[in-house]
C-alpha cells in the first residue's frame, strides 16, 4: 500500500498540548502521517486541515462507537457504524480504519469490554464475526480504504475480548482473503498478550501492512522494557518489510530524543 514510514500518534505524544496543536511538534520530527483515536470524537476537520498545513496528512483512525462483530445482537449497529466510518474515510482522505472484534467502552477511567447481548458461545461470536465482516469488506470495496485487524491483550482490559492472540487475528485476515483486509503487529499488544513476537512475524508476514512498536510494560519507546526491537528490526529487515511503523506509545523523555532512539532501530 505505501513505502515505509512512521505514523504518530496524537493521543501518545505531546499531550500536554490541544490535539491539534501536536500535529506541529511531529512534523518538526520529521512525522507527517498521523493516527488519532475515536474519529466520531475527534476534531476531524481541524486535524486534516493542519496536517495539509503542514504537508502531511491524517493517515489512520477507528470508530470508539462500533459495537461488537462478535455480538449478533449488535449486527445492524455495527454496519452502520462501519458504513459511517467508511463515509468519513473516503471524506477526509484517510487510506486506513482499524477493526476490532469486541466494542470497549470507558467506565469510571477503565477500558471495559461491553457485554454481550446473550450467552453466546466462542465459536457462535467467531462465526458471527466473520459474516459482519463480509458485509463490511463489501462495503470497503467501493473505497480505496484498507482495513487493519489488531489483536488487543487481555490485561489491559476488563472483560473478555474474543480476538486477543495473533494466531486468531491472522485467521481472521486468512479467512477473508482479501486485498483491502490486513493484519498489524502490535509489539506491546502480542507481548503483553501472547509473546512469540519473532516467530509471529515470521508466520503471519504475509498479511501484515503495519508494525506498531510499544515496549512492555509500561508502553514506551523502545528500549525502555523487555522487548529486543533490535532483533525484530532485524527479522522485519530480512523479511523485506515495507509497510507503516506506528509511534503508538508515550515517549519517556524529551520526544527529540526518543525519536532518534526509533530512528536508530528502525530506519525508514
């Protein structure tokens, strides 16, 4: 889809300052392409128009309100969300929406997974998943937009998230077999989830667009934790990878600094 580049994070870096007001501070950095969470909330206009400003653009977002794919009583809801989402995409020129299978809501300052609407059992929530992911992929085929499946781990959440391992994710993105529905590898998600980071890339490589770099566990630069980025930059380097290189973590120390951390491990 794209040749290699970072993309920052705006609800990551920079927070002291109005969301707007990061985009500035990236560009500086030499970060043009840019994430933010929960489109429906953010100030989508005042996002892109800054980034132009800047020549750089909004590159990837999600909808906080989707509902859950797992959850049949969530069908009409989670179509017309992704309808929505794909509406605003094509709008704003954004080339890339995340999925998820699970909706996650904020209650009294912690991620909680919304309950199902009845006792459904795994193998129920995963078909119903794939058949709503169909239906959204056919909507996705009248845009250019590409969409990332990203396994989430279960300890940052309350409740029980069914896609939260790589081997399912990938199953998922196998299963649909198609152009426009790929897989991100989350170094903070699969290590704080499942590990096996090496031998997960080496496996799903095929189907992922998108490396997010977070080390564990307290979801900083690299350097900071337990991961060896080094080895991994390695084997992304001698798998010919060439896809996006997510900030999605909270810089410890002066960003300046962090950056040349990243640079300095993986070089775009």
């Amino acid at each position: 889809m794209k040749t290699m580049d970072y993309t920052g994070y705006l609800d990551f870096w920079f927070t002291d300052k109005p969301v707007v007001e990061r985009i500035k501070p990236f560009v500086d950095l030499g970060v043009k392409q840019f994430n933010v969470f929960f489109w429906r909330r953010a100030p989508l206009a005042e996002i892109v128009a800054e980034s132009q400003r800047h020549s750089a653009h909004l590159y990837s977002t999600f909808d906080g309100e989707m509902g859950s794919l797992v959850d049949p009583g969530d069908n009409q809801k989670t179509l017309r969300s992704w309808a929505e989402s794909l509406e605003t995409a094509v709008q704003y020129n954004i080339p890339v929406l995340y999925i998820f299978s699970n909706q996650i809501e904020l209650v009294e300052g912690k991620e909680v997974v919304t309950r199902l609407s009845g006792n459904f059992t795994e193998g129920k929530q995963y078909a119903n998943l794939l058949d709503q992911t169909e239906k959204i992929i056919k909507l996705a085929e009248q845009t250019n937009v590409e969409i990332r499946v990203e396994c989430l781990n279960q300890h940052d959440f309350i409740g029980r998230i069914l896609v939260d391992n790589p081997q399912l994710a990938a199953d998922w993105v196998r299963r649909m077999n198609h152009p426009q529905f790929r897989l991100t590898f989350d170094t903070y998600h699969q290590q704080r989830g499942s590990g096996e980071l090496l031998s997960s890339l080496q496996n799903y490589f095929e189907w992922i667009t998108a490396v997010h770099i977070g080390d564990v566990p307290t979801r900083q630069e690299p350097g900071t934790g337990e991961i060896n980025f080094v080895n991994i930059a390695r084997k992304l380097h001698e798998l010919g990878f060439d896809g996006e290189i997510g900030l999605e973590f909270s810089p410890s120390t002066n960003p300046a600094i962090v950056m040349a951390r990243v640079r300095e491990i993986f070089p775009v």
